[in-house]
C-alpha cells in the first residue's frame, strides 16, 4: 500500500516520508529512524496513522486548518515504534492473571519478566494529543477486563 498523504483522498498519512526525513533530525532517536529505507518509513508512518485513528477519544478526520501538529506526532510515534520494536514484537511472555474477592474478579495480563512493555504512545506526542480530545490512560499496562458478578 502506498503512503497517501492527508488531505488526499483516501490518505494515510499526515505527512509525507520527505517532510518526516527533513524533521526527524531534530529529535535524539534520528539515528533509528535514518537508517530505514523509504518503503520501511512508510509502513512506519502507516502504522502511527493507525495509531492515531484508534486512540480513545481522539477525533478524525481532522480538516486541514486544524491538523497543525499532527504530522510531528505521527512521526514521533513511528521513530518511537522504530526504536522500541513496538509494532514488531509480540509479548508472548505475559501471562494472564485473575484475582477474585467474592462476586467481583479481575483479569489483566502480567509480564512473566516483572518489564513493561514499552507504550507506542511517547510523552513528547501527548502534548498534542490532548488537544484533540485524547486523555492518557490512567490504567496499569495490561489491564484486560474486569467482570463484576453477582
């Protein structure tokens, strides 16, 4: 799939490979991200496109004038996916617990490790998030469901 960038009918991006390479420079992780051919920084960009589109409260489309500082979150969440191999890894090593105290239960996942996975969401993005509707989880990492029964 190629990368269509916003407004462009049909887009996938908020910004192009082009504009990403002349900003990545001004971030420390750039060195991750420099070394990727274009294909690859696409599909990143892809991937921190549907990021963005799938975030709680987050609002989409967003119309041009309004879009500001879209396309650099968008690529401080791929660099930040690129560095940490968040979108690569599967976490395989989590295990499912459940606790239970009477009628209510609680089931979440718990790394075997005691290590957190990293969030593909970096502080330096929320900022911008916020200013279209996102609220950061308050949740512990993991948490699955919890089921009330009676």
């Amino acid at each position: 799939m190629a990368l269509i960038v916003y407004p462009d009918v049909g887009f996938n991006s908020y910004i192009s490979v082009t504009d990403a390479d002349l900003k990545a420079v001004d971030y420390l992780n750039n060195s991750f991200w420099t070394v990727l051919d274009e294909a690859t920084k696409s599909q990143y960009l892809m991937q921190s496109f549907r990021v963005l589109q799938s975030l709680e409260g987050f609002i989409a489309p967003i119309p041009p004038e309004l879009s500001g500082c879209l396309p650099d979150t968008q690529l401080q969440i791929a660099m930040n996916d690129v560095q940490f191999g968040i979108s690569l890894r599967s976490y395989a090593t989590q295990e499912v617990k459940k606790q239970e105290a009477g009628p209510v239960s609680t089931e979440y996942f718990e790394s075997a490790s005691g290590a957190l996975p990293p969030t593909i969401i970096p502080p330096i993005a929320i900022p911008c998030l916020k200013t279209f509707g996102y609220v950061p989880s308050t949740n512990v990492f993991g948490l699955s469901t919890i089921r009330h029964h009676r």
